[in-house]
C-alpha cells in the first residue's frame, strides 16, 4: 500500500515538473519573437518617401526653364528696344564769323527790314558724313517762334561741305516765312529786347531728291516729312539774337 502511494506521488511529480517546464519555453518563445519584430528594418514601401522628395526636382527643373524663357522673352524685347533707339549719326557743323562779340549772331545776318541787319547768308560747313550720303538738306528756324523758317537749302549733292557766306546757295530753296515771301535765306529778328534761339542743321540723306519744290513755302514738318526715313545722319548748333 505505501508502495502504491510513493509510485503515485513520484507520477504527479513528474507530470507537474514536465507542465511547467511547456510554460516556460512557450514565454521565451514570444520573448524571442518580440526582440525580432523591433530590429526590423522598414519595409521597401518605406522607401518611397525618398522617392516623392526626388520627384520634387522636375517641377524644380520646370521652373528653370519658365526662367530661361522669360530670359529669352527680355533678351528679344532688348533686341527691339536696341533697334528702336538707333540714331542717326552725329557729325560736325559749324559757321565762322557768325557770333559777334557778345556771344550773340552778328547783325549783319539778321533780317533787314525792322531788324537793320544785312540780311546775309552765312557761311556753314560740315564733315565726316556718313557712307551712302546721296545729298544734303540745310535748315534754320527759330525753336523760340513756333519753328518759324528762316532757310532751307535741299539737294546739295553729296560732294558739297561748305556754304559760303552770302554766296550763292548749292542747292533748291524754299520761301522762308516772313510775309513778304522772302525766297531763300532770312535773318532772324525777334521782337525788340527778346532773345531767341536758332537752331542750324544738316542732314545727310540717302537720297539724291528730297521731293521739295523750290519757291514754295515749306513748314518744318514739311520738310521732316518729305526726308522721312531717309535721314542717315545730321549735324547741328544753336546760335541766339537779341531783337533791337
């Protein structure tokens, strides 16, 4: 009987000791799969976030080339300004023996009549024309009165520089302004004590024939527009005269 008892007691021992020994080895199991599931390294989807942030760098590009178009947008619109502000070319003119002692043109080339001048041409020479120069067209108005016409000269061939004083003009002529209908030259004569301005001017045009008609009246705007874009070039001073 004691003998049946201890063999039943060893039995349950036994079973107990190989119950827990399951439990533990089950806790060291999930232990195990914890510890694995935490060194993990992402997933490969993970790495899209690197590829959206590198997808960001064509719309990057696309700015660029919006901004190398606006370049090129200004660069035309520089080509342009650059064309519209061509000039004509510069070139000298000059007169010897125009201004009197006192800075101002002498008398002697002031209109006659009212003014007591000599009514006398003066001289005027130029240089340095520019190539295809096919004429020249001389002018002088008073920028003072309106652009009053005191002379126009025009078809001067290309091989004449100088106007003497006085001589004979190189060229057609137009009525200057005064009422009496002067032909060619007329000097200035402003109201008495005023001081006005006069402006002498060549141009050089690629033209042999400017269109005007001598002995006919011409304004400055007639005369700017029958050269219109002809005009290579011009040359000009300003003089002033007080009126007696």
């Amino acid at each position: 009987m004691l003998r049946t008892m201890a063999l039943l007691f060893g039995m349950a021992l036994l079973m107990v000791a190989t119950g827990c020994g399951g439990v533990v080895a089950d806790t060291g199991g999930a232990d195990a799969g914890d510890d694995i599931d935490a060194i993990t390294p992402p997933p490969p989807g993970d790495g899209g976030d690197d590829t959206d942030d590198g997808g960001d760098v064509p719309a990057d590009g696309d700015n660029g080339q919006e901004d190398d178009a606006d370049t090129g947008d200004a660069g035309d619109d520089a080509d342009t300004d650059d064309d519209a502000d061509v000039q004509p070319v510069e070139f000298p003119l000059t007169s010897r023996l125009l201004l009197d002692d006192d800075g101002f043109i002498d008398r002697r080339f002031a209109w006659s009549a009212g003014c007591g001048g000599g009514n006398i041409s003066p001289q005027l020479s130029w240089s340095d024309a520019p190539d295809g120069t096919e004429s020249f067209l001389v002018v002088v108005f008073d920028q003072d009165a309106s652009d009053f016409i005191h002379w126009v000269v025009f078809d001067i061939a290309p091989t004449v520089l100088d106007i003497s004083e006085g001589g004979p003009a190189p060229g057609g002529q137009t009525l200057n302004d005064y009422d009496q209908g002067q032909f060619g030259y007329g000097g200035p004569c402003p109201p008495p004590g005023e001081i006005h301005t006069y402006v002498f001017r060549v141009y050089a045009l690629g033209v042999a024939n400017v269109g005007l008609t001598a002995g006919q009246a011409a304004t400055l705007d007639d005369v700017l527009a029958a050269m219109g874009d002809n005009i290579l070039g011009q040359g000009e001073f300003t003089a002033q005269y007080v009126g007696p």
